[in-house]
C-alpha cells in the first residue's frame, strides 16, 4: 500500500466506518476523529442509550436487547441510521462507530450510501485480542449525559466520578459486567465479525489498525491508515 501524499491539506470531511468489537475502542477514537476531521461522530450505541433514558419509543423497544448484550433488530437499527445520516449535518463526512454489526446492516448501508451517491473513505478494523478488552471494559466509566467514555486505569477524569466534557456524572454501563462482556463478544464473533468478508467482497476501503498501545498511539496509526491507497 501507498500512503498519500497530502496529509497536511485534508483536513475537513470524510465518510469513516469505524469497526471492532466491543472495547476495542472505536468510541474513544471516534470522538477524536470527528472533532479533527470536523464531522459528526454518529454511534449507534450512544443513541441507543440516549433513547433508553428518555423512555422514547425506541428506548423502550430497545432496552431488554442493550441491557441483555444481543443485537437489537435490524430493521429498527437500519431506520435509525438512514434517518440519522440524512440529517444536515452528516452531509460532508461522518464517523460511524457501531453500524453495521451484520450482513443485513451492511448490504442496507451499501444501498443507502448509493442512493444518496457516495462512499466510504476508509473502513477502518480495530483489532484487539478478547482478554485484552474484557479487562478494559470491566474498568469503564461513561459520563450519563455526553456518553464520553473514561477507565478507572487508562482514562483517568480530572475530578473523580466527574466527565472532563460536561461536568456529567460518571456511571458504569450495564451491558459492562463480564458475563455480558464476554456474551456480547460471542455475539460479535458470531454476526459481526462475518461483515469483513463483506466489506472486502465489496472492494469497501478496508484499513486493519492494531488496537493494542496508548490511545494517542492508536489514534497516529488511524489517521495514517486513512491516507493509505491500495
Ligand atoms: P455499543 O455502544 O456500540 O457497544 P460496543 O460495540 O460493544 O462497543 P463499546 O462501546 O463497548 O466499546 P468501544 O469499542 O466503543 O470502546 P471504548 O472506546 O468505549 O453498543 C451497545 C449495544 O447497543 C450493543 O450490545 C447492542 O445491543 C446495541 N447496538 C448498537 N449498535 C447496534 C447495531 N448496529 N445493531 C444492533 N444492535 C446494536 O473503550 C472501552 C474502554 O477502554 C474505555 O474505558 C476506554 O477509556 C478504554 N480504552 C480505549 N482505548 C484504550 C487503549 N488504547 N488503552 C487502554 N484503554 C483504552
């Protein structure tokens, strides 16, 4: 792979999928990525929570499948995505972080994207070992109101309990206990690990990024791999 050569004039846009399994830290990444890239950062898991603290509709549908760790309906997270991504916003680049998670999710993203006439700029894997990531993610800490994600090791806020972002309060996911850490990895080894194949039967931007090191260091590797070109 060639990398290119114009790193210091991109600058805003981009359409970037961010991919891995759970804790590997697509949501850590995607907020960094979405302020220096200047796009929204649109995370299924982030609106999903959001829902489920509002009591909407979609919150109550969704939350026996969130708080269990399996996979809510595809439907229902198609709709969510298309009417997401059709928001101003979303209209020079984004950052998906948690869609697609299977076949179904990535064939009904494919037609969204040639419906609206574009394509991705880089699908970008994180890749982790399992143990790695129940450990991190049974050291997690989310602020309730922005979803900003800290660790009680690696991430530490400035005021304890406290989200550096906006002052919310700190809490622990409830899909974070181990048994449904390691559930929701089965899930994704099962029916999300499966849409790689898809994405490269797809001749989609595939960019495989090693997970493990300090979050800065990962965050190098993303943005280069970024401006690899095959
Ligand atoms: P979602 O919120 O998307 O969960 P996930 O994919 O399981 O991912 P996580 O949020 O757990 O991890 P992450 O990769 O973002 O890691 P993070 O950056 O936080 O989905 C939740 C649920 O919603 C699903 O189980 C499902 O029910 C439903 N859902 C969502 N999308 C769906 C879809 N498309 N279809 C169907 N259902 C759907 O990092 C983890 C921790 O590690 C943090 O504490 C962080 O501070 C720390 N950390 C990050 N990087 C590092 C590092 N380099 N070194 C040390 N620590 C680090």
């Amino acid at each position: 792979m060639e990398q290119r050569r114009e790193i210091g004039r991109h600058a805003v846009g981009e359409r970037v999928l961010l991919f891995g399994p759970p804790g590997v830290g697509k949501g850590t990444q995607a907020i960094r990525l979405a302020a220096t890239l200047r796009v929204p950062h649109v995370a299924t898991g982030d609106i999903l929570r959001t829902a489920l603290q509002s009591h909407t509709p979609l919150g109550r549908q969704a939350r026996a499948f969130v708080e269990r760790g399996e996979l809510v309906p595809d439907d229902t997270m198609v709709e969510l995505v298309r009417v997401r991504l059709a928001e101003r916003d979303a209209a020079s680049g984004f950052i998906l972080d948690g869609f697609p998670r299977t076949v179904s999710q990535a064939a009904a993203l494919g037609d969204l994207l040639a419906v609206a006439g574009v394509a991705l700029d880089a699908v970008i894997v994180l890749d982790a070992p399992t143990e790695a990531l129940v450990r991190r993610l049974s050291g997690r800490r989310i602020c309730e109101h922005c979803q900003d994600s800290y660790h009680i090791v690696s991430r530490i806020p400035r005021t304890q309990g406290i989200c550096d972002r906006c002052g919310g309060k700190l809490i622990q996911r409830a899909d974070d206990a181990e048994a449904t850490v390691r559930f929701r990895h089965l899930e994704y080894a099962a029916k999300t690990q499966p849409v790689i194949d898809f994405f490269n039967r797809s001749g989609w931007p595939v960019r495989v990024v090693d997970a493990i090191g300090d979050i800065d260091q990962i965050f190098g590797r993303i943005y280069a791999a970024m401006f690899w070109r095959d």
